[in-house]
C-alpha cells in the first residue's frame, strides 16, 4: 500500500468518474419520475469497475471484442446522454410494463462504470499494484454514492434555473467526452 499511489490512482478514476457532472443526469432522471437507488447504483458500479480490474481484457476476449470496440460502443451511449441533455429528449425509453428505475442503465453503467472507466482502469494495472487501485476504486465509491444521495439537496441548493443550466453545460462536456473516447479509440481499429 502506497499512499501516494492511491492518491493518483483515486484522482484519475475521479476524474474520468465525474461523478459531480453526473448529477444533473440524476437530476433530470429523477424528475421524470425514475427511481434511482443510490447504494444499488454504487454497488453495482463497484463490482463493474473491480470485476474489469481483474478480468477486464479476458473478458471482453470471450465476446471477441476489443477494449477500443467497447470504449466506442461507451462513447456512443455518453454521446446520446448528453443529446437528451441538451435537447430535453428521451432517447432512454422505458418498456411499458417495466418499473421506472434507471439505477443500473444508465446510472451504473455507462455514467458511473462506463467505458471511459474500465479503459482507464485497464490502463492503471500497468502503472500501479493492485491493492492501490482496488483502494481508489473504493474511495470513488464512497464519493460516488455520497453524491448520489446528495442529489436533491443539490437540487434544491440550485433550484431549477441552475440544474438547467448544468443540464446544458453538462451535456455539451458529455458530447465531447463521447467524441474524445470516439476518437482516440477509432484509430486503433482500422
């Protein structure tokens, strides 16, 4: 265990996390009336992100696909998230009979343990020992899920006029960050 390891490991999952842009997403979902169960969310989220550490690269190997096919395929869900941002659209419908959650799509996966996520976390077992980053992985989940059920105090604290603001500030980060993962990982498929 290496304290300044985990520093750096739990301030890159941080940051491709961001989960404080998140929270408009949360927001906006909660006010369309879906439920979002913050500790299933995060749970969820951790097991994606901890699974990916140790068996990321195999699996994904069993399915025949790629860690850049798999970023792409994260990028193109982010990229409509932040269309439904910016436009104020739903392009995440619910079946008819099915209940209004959104805790595992799209909170758990893609926002929180997204492809921006794994890739990173593939990335960081090349640089940093295990433990470290199993410990960072940690640290974001307990920051995650404190902002998770933050959410409508958050909301409050902004009123409406704010969350529409971040809404459309937030989405245009979403769109750009799709475009980004899109980008670099275009290129190592041709």
């Amino acid at each position: 265990m290496d304290p300044k390891e985990i520093l750096s490991v739990s301030l890159i999952l941080f940051s491709v996390i961001d989960i404080p842009g998140s929270i408009p997403i949360v927001i906006s979902m909660k006010e369309q009336g879906k439920i979002i169960e913050s500790a299933k969310a995060t749970l969820v989220a951790g097991a994606l992100m901890v699974i990916f550490l140790f068996t990321g690269e195999a699996l994904l190997g069993l399915f025949g696909i790629d860690v850049q096919s798999f970023a792409i395929a994260g990028a193109l869900i982010i990229f409509l998230i932040g269309l439904e941002l910016i436009l104020g659209v739903e392009i995440f419908k619910s079946k008819p009979d099915s209940s209004e959650k959104a805790t595992i799509v799209p909170i758990a996966f893609p926002l929180i343990a997204g492809a921006g996520t794994m890739t990173t976390i593939i990335s960081l077992k090349a640089e940093y020992a295990q433990t470290n980053i199993l410990i960072g992985i940690l640290i974001n989940l307990i920051v995650v899920y404190i902002f998770l059920r933050s959410s409508n105090w958050i909301k409050k604290k902004m009123g409406k006029g704010g969350i529409a603001i971040l809404e459309k500030v937030f989405g245009i980060i979403l769109l750009a960050i799709a475009i980004k993962l899109f980008k670099s990982n275009i290129e190592f498929i041709r």
